[in-house]
C-alpha cells in the first residue's frame, strides 16, 4: 500500500499553458540535450547498444526505443526553445535515457570506428572517458526534470546507470543509483503491473501488452 504508485497525474503531459519548470530549467535542459551526438553517430551507437548489450537483460524494447528515437529526431529548433510547455513528456524524458544508451554502447563499440573517434575531442580520451561524460549528462538531466513525474524511462536510465557505474568499477555508487531506481519503479507502481494496465498512455502503433511487458522486463531486472 505505501508504494502503490500515484493514483492520478503520473505519466501525463505537462500541461500546455504552463511550464512546471522555471526558465532556468528550461535553459539548462537545452544546454545539456544540445550535448547529443550527431544522428548518424547516435544510429551508430544505438545498433551496438541493441546487437551487443540489450539481449543480456532485455531492458529495452527495441521498437518502442527507435519509435521514440524517430520522435525526438523530428522536434523543431522552436519547439526546443519554447520549453517544456510544446513537449510531452515522454519526449522531454528520452534524452536522458538516451545518453545512458550511447554511453552504454561506448563501453562495447570498436576504437577502430572512425565515425565514433570524431566525438573525442582531447588527445588521450577514450571511448569510456566520453562515455562517462554522457552518462553524467544524463544524470544531469534527471535532476533537472526532478522526481514529480517519473516514468518507465526514468527508470530504465537509473538501471543503465547503475550499470554504467558498475562497470567503471564504482560498486558502491552504482548500489546507491540501484537503490534509488528500485524506490522510482514503486513510485510509479512497476512492482505491481497496475500501472501498466491503465495509467501509461498508449501512442500510436503500440499496443498496451506491450508496454506491459516491457514493465514487467523492467521489475524483473531490477530483482537481478
């Protein structure tokens, strides 16, 4: 019962007449979603991140991931500088997701892809230097959106974090983020399936078995 989930308000779209975050955030959040990647690196990285890492946890449902991909790819310069109130909120969480993914993908990508070596910008910084920096980035983002609407995104991101974190040898660190992962999917209700059923929004093409099990996958994992 203390972690059932909120009953209303959870995963909707903030509302259109009015950003629920100040200018600032609204500032901030374009300085960091402007520290993506080009596309055709992103697509790069994305395949290695799905062909080399999802299978072992199935964490990500490859195609609701490419159709939220393809969605942000097509968000307007002006979109992005009206701030939050033109963007759902699905959309404003991706980016943070994302930079978890390509910083994933890092960690398993070939050095001998020239494509990739274009990103590193200082003598001496490897692919899990710049990794690390998208993954902070994404941490950076979070915290900007804060905790007042949490979605199966934010959580997946938490989980590719811990990861991330575990993987750089940062075991303790990375047993915080779990922790505090494991305490967001409760907050959205994840360890009970109902959120699934009724309070996520269901676009187009995709069907709410779906999205169900991609909950389910996600509850799953985090017992792992």
């Amino acid at each position: 019962e203390l972690y059932g989930g909120r009953a209303k308000g959870l995963l909707s779209p903030f509302p259109t007449n009015q950003s629920p975050l100040s200018s600032e955030a609204d500032r901030k959040y374009r300085e960091l979603v402007r520290q993506l990647p080009s596309q055709p690196c992103i697509e790069i990285l994305v395949q290695t991140f799905f062909s080399d890492i999802n299978w072992q946890y199935d964490l990500l449902d490859e195609k609701s991931f490419r159709e939220d991909l393809d969605a942000w790819g097509k968000i307007s310069y002006s979109d992005l500088q009206a701030g939050f109130a033109r963007l759902a909120l699905g959309t404003i969480v991706f980016p943070a997701l994302l930079f978890q993914v390509l910083a994933q993908a890092l960690l398993f990508h070939s050095p001998d892809d020239d494509m990739i070596n274009s990103l590193i910008t200082m003598a001496e910084m490897t692919f899990h230097d710049l990794g690390a920096e998208y993954s902070d980035t994404g941490v950076e983002l979070l915290a900007v959106l804060g905790k007042e609407d949490i979605t199966i995104a934010t959580v997946q991101a938490g989980m590719l974090r811990a990861s991330f974190l575990k993987s750089s040898g940062k075991v303790i660190e990375s047993w915080h983020v779990l922790g505090t992962t494991i305490r967001d999917a409760q907050e959205i209700g994840l360890h009970t399936g109902q959120i699934m059923c009724g309070q996520f929004p269901v676009g187009p093409g995709r069907e709410r078995q779906n999205i169900s099990l991609v909950g389910h996958r996600v509850w799953v994992v985090l017992h792992i």
